[in-house]
C-alpha cells in the first residue's frame, strides 16, 4: 500500500470497501454512482434480482466487460469485449506423464 501511496503523492483509506452485497443495496439506494462488473454476471448470479436491477439501473455509469454478452451486459452505460486467457502451448502436461483433455482431439 506504501508503494501506491508513494507513487501517488496520496494517502489511502484503510478502511475495507463495500461487499458485493452491499454495493447492491447501496445502488438501489442511490449511495453508489457507478460500477465496473468484469467477469461476473449478477443478473443471473444474484439471489434478489427484484431488488438488484433497478439498483443497477440506478447508477449514473455501469460499465461491463465479459468473453460473452449477457444478461447483465444488456444494461450498462459502456458495455466492453473481454479476451479469453490464451495458452502458450497446446497441451499441458500433467504428473503421470500424460496430457490433459485440452489436448486431446
């Protein structure tokens, strides 16, 4: 943190943020102004979608990023592609000698 703070010129908060839960609540409250969701999909994930997407409607800026559109992705102010992890090799090896299924064809 030292290392930020430094390079920065700024001191940081040590106080903890916001659960994922309570970033819900806050925006259907109207405290939090925006969100970046990358990878994750609440409008499926969530249990209280009655509560979770007007919240998400809410906000003054949601920005998406995920491999795939969804149903979460239909929301956003900014909607962004995300890449797929990529393998430097075909195959990857494992302990008894052997390949694992990615490899095989």
């Amino acid at each position: 943190m030292q290392k930020f703070e430094k390079a920065w010129g700024s001191s940081l908060s040590r106080k903890a943020g916001l659960t994922l839960t309570e970033m819900m609540e806050a925006a259907a409250e109207g405290s939090l102004k925006a969100l970046y969701i990358m990878g994750e999909n609440p409008m499926i994930s969530d249990p209280d979608l009655n509560h979770l997407e007007p919240g998400l409607k809410k906000l003054d800026l949601l920005v998406v990023q995920d491999i795939f559109l969804h149903e979460t992705g239909n929301l956003p102010t900014w909607s962004f592609p995300r890449l797929p992890g990529v393998k430097k090799t075909a195959h990857t090896p494992i302990p008894n000698g052997g390949c694992s299924a990615s490899a095989r064809r």
